[in-house]
C-alpha cells in the first residue's frame, strides 16, 4: 500500500516538474528570438561570438 501512495505523489510531482521545464525552455527560446541579433552583436563586439 506505501508504494501506491508514493506512485500517486511522484507521477504528478514529475509532470509539474517537466512542466516547469518546459515553460522555463520555452521562455528562453522566446527571449532569444526577441534578443538574439542584440546578444550575437554584444558577443560580436567583445570577440566572444566565436566562442559559441
């Protein structure tokens, strides 16, 4: 009965998990499709762009 009662606390646990993840992968791809020609061109500038 214990590994039932952890099994129904852990599946949801992991799905808001992965949830969280993929909104925060999401978020992040949205702000370097809004910001990546400013990121590229401030790494360009420093010499860093070759780095990535």
């Amino acid at each position: 009965m214990e590994k039932t009662t952890s099994r129904y606390i852990a599946l949801p646990a992991a799905l808001i998990a992965l949830g969280l993840g993929v909104m925060a992968a999401t978020a992040a791809f949205a702000g370097w499709l809004e910001h990546g020609s400013a990121i590229f061109l401030s790494l360009a500038e420093s010499g860093m762009a070759w780095c990535f």
